[in-house]
C-alpha cells in the first residue's frame, strides 16, 4: 500500500470528494518543474519521473 500522504487540500462539509492527495500535489510541482527542460523525453518518462520524486519528498516527510 503506498502513503499517499491524504488529502492535500482536505474539505469539510463535501462527501466523497478530498480532492488530490498529497503525494499527487508533490508529484504536480515536480512535473512542472520537469517538463521546462523535457520537450524531448516522452510524457509518460516526465510523469513516472515525476511520481518518483513526489515518493522521495514521502519518504523525506516520514524521516522528520
């Protein structure tokens, strides 16, 4: 089971809808940040990259 973090923007008062989670947000930024120099890498390289980073700053969050 991966951590997902939870909600990254959690919303009261709104069944079933929690929005991204948190490990997608972090993956979000680092794919922005990617896809400046990645016009030649093929998208779905930028996003696996991407959702690996978001990983990392996971795992850096569990180290605190």
């Amino acid at each position: 089971m991966i951590n997902d973090g939870g909600p990254a923007f959690p919303r009261t008062g709104w069944p079933n809808e929690t929005g991204m989670t948190l490990r997608d947000y972090f993956a979000a930024k680092a794919m922005a940040v990617l896809m400046t120099s990645a016009w030649s890498i093929p998208h779905a390289e930028v996003a696996s990259k991407a959702y690996w980073f978001a990983e990392e700053m996971m795992k850096a969050r569990e180290q605190e």
